[in-house]
C-alpha cells in the first residue's frame, strides 16, 4: 500500500470498514434465513415419506439455534414424530441419512461461498478478489469470522472477565463487532486515532463507541513522551486540538538538506556517530517502509558498525541503534530518531502523512529529518 498505492484496493479496504458494510451483512445473513433453505421430500423407509413441507416448518421451528446447528436437532425431532406416528424403528444408518439429506437443502454449507454469494447479492462482486493459492485479503477475515459465527453460533466459552484493546484506531468497526462476540464482558480500549498505520480501515472513538453502544469515552489528552518542542513539530504534520505537551524542553528538531542521496547517508552516518558519544542509549532511524530501511541499512554498514534492522521477522529488540519502518516503530520509543527521505515523492498521500507523523513522535529528546531533492509539503510549515 506504501510502495504502490492501488484506487480499488483501497476502496475494497473502505468499503468493509464502514458501518453501512456491517448493515448489509446483517440483512444477507436474514436473507439466508429466508431463501436458503430449499426443503425436498425425504423416503425413510419403503412406506415412509417426509414431506418437504414439514422439514421446512421444523427449521422454521427452531430458529433459536444458529441455521447450521438445527440439522440435528430438526433429525432428531423429525425422527421422534415419526416413530410415534408410523410405529417404526429407525435404524443409525437412516438417521445419517435424513440428516445428510437435510444438511444438503442447505445452501449455505460453504463459508467461502456464502462470502461470495453476499458480493454478488450487493451488487459489488468487483469488492471481493482473492490472491493466488486462495489467499484472502486481511479486510475480509473478520467479515468472514462475523458470517461463520452467524450460521455457526459462538461456541468459544471464553473465561476473559476484562479485555484490553491497545492501539484502538487500528482495527475496524467489523473486527470490534467480533471483538463484541467473543468476548462480551467489560472493557477498555485505548489508542490515538492520530497514529493509524492504516487510516483506510481505522476506527476513531466515536466510531468505537457505535460499534458497542455502551461504555464512555475518555479522552487522556497529557503527551508525555516526547519535549515541547518536538511535539509541536509534530503538531505541524497533524494537528490535535486536544493534546496537552508536558512541558519539558529540549532542542528544536532539525531538518537537513542535502545535495544527493550519497551526502544523505553520509549525514545520517555523522548523526550516528555523535549519538554514540552522547548519553542516549536509544537511536530510531525510521523508514516509510521496509524495504527502504533493509536498503539504508546495507548502505549505512560501509561508514558505521552496530546498527540493528528490525522488520516484521525479527525476534528480539536490541538497544542501541535500530533502524527499521513506521509501521514497526509504532508502539516504540527513542532517545533521538532520524527520519530519513522526507521527500515529496516519498511522503505525498493520506497514509504516508500518517507514516511520517508515527515516525516523528517516537522521538523522546531529539529528532532529525534528512533529504535530497524537494521536501514534503507535510514540512513546509515546520521549515
């Protein structure tokens, strides 16, 4: 999404997490309800049949239980009937049949193409699109999760009494819905709907409190991390109204230029170098993305030793200097941090806007931003 930002990728991202995705659900899952359940005549025996009118009142009769947990149920109570009324025997084998029967007027068996009946019962089939190996796309696994608890039923007994959700902003109102269904008891779900590393399909508090009805928003609004003044750079990127810096001060954050991307690492290699002989324990050099930072990182290595790449593989986190993406660096803080690339090309849409802010704010005493070539409009103010 960073490297190559697709229109219908992000439009199917938007799509399932907005409200008006979950309403639909929910009426597609009433439609199966309705039109699904096709009823045939069953022969139980060679002077027994059951009328395909009756098999459709009994899964109408227990619509208490989820749709795919009645066959059973409907069986048994079909076979119960029918042993008092035809004085029969029914053997294991004919039970295994009506049964296997009545699971098969079922057309909803699938959970795969249930998903995909709902796309096209929406009128946007283009919205579903799986990868090679029939891989899915991460927005489309909690709706599938929601539809499958909706046929199946939540049979997760969960002894959670308190869940905490950290990083709030980053999971959709879908996901809370299942969050919801999981685990009913109380909670408390905290995050900065400033920090999304996926403002596509992020959530902010009021949508949270929508997803569940109940509970009160709190809004803690006292930044301590990082000094005055680096907050108030980053306030430049994305403004909060609400936020309160604690008042420590430090140095202003610096933006450097420089004359090619050469000149750039051997500047970052300087920076390096002179956060050794301070009394910082923690450097951040952070990327927009990965593959930019395994890149700098290679490049670095010629001018200095002791730098630590962190990706999504790592299984340890190491002091001393790191260097690693936005999106890693969330949730993490740092003595100094160096940002790398704050160019137009590099930092130019919503998301990257994003990016860049998480990367600033993890900077606790001081922060420096490099380029080569034009800087981002994201910094015209700050410079």
């Amino acid at each position: 999404m960073l490297n190559k930002p697709a229109t219908d990728f992000i439009e199917r991202i938007q799509y399932k997490a907005s409200f008006d995705f979950i309403s639909q659900l929910d009426r597609f899952i009433l439609h199966i309800e309705n039109t699904y359940f096709k009823a045939t005549d069953v022969r139980l025996t060679k002077f027994v049949a059951i009328p395909a009118k009756y098999i459709e009142e009994q899964f109408r009769r227990f619509n208490r239980y989820p749709m795919r947990l009645r066959f059973e149920t409907m069986t048994d109570y079909i076979l119960e009937m029918a042993q008092i009324q035809y004085h029969i025997t029914v053997t294991t084998a004919q039970r295994n049949m009506l049964k296997k029967e009545i699971r098969n007027m079922f057309a909803g068996n699938n959970d795969m193409q249930v998903y995909r009946d709902f796309f096209e019962w929406v009128g946007k089939p283009e919205l579903f699109k799986m990868r090679k190996n029939r891989i899915l796309e991460y927005a489309d696994l909690a709706p599938l999760a929601y539809l499958h608890i909706a046929l199946n039923g939540n049979n997760m007994q969960s002894s959670v009494k308190h869940l905490l959700v950290d990083e709030m902003q980053d999971y959709s109102p879908i996901q809370y819905k299942i969050l919801q269904k999981l685990y009913p008891c109380r909670k408390t779900i905290l995050g900065d709907a400033s920090q999304s590393v996926n403002p596509y399909g992020s959530s902010t508090a009021e949508m949270i409190r929508k997803a569940f009805v109940l509970g009160e928003v709190m809004k803690l609004c006292k930044s301590y991390r990082s000094t005055y003044e680096i907050t108030e750079f980053a306030q430049m990127i994305r403004k909060n109204e609400e936020l309160d810096p604690v008042v420590r001060h430090g140095e202003k954050p610096q933006i450097l230029k420089c004359k090619n991307e050469e000149e750039e690492i051997v500047a970052i290699a300087r920076l390096i170098t002179i956060f050794k002989q301070s009394n910082n324990k923690s450097l951040g050099i952070v990327c927009k993305t990965e593959s930019q930072a395994q890149v700098l990182s290679d490049k670095l290595k010629t001018y200095v030793n002791d730098i630590y790449f962190l990706s999504n593989q790592s299984s340890a986190f190491v002091q001393g200097t790191i260097i690693t993406s936005a999106h890693m660096a969330k949730g993490l803080e740092f003595d100094e941090v160096i940002v790398p690339q704050v160019t137009n090309k590099n930092y130019n849409s919503e998301i990257d806007k994003s990016m860049l802010y998480v990367a600033v704010t993890r900077a606790m005493h001081r922060l420096t931003l490099t380029y080569d070539g034009c800087l981002t409009e994201y910094l015209f103010v700050c410079h």
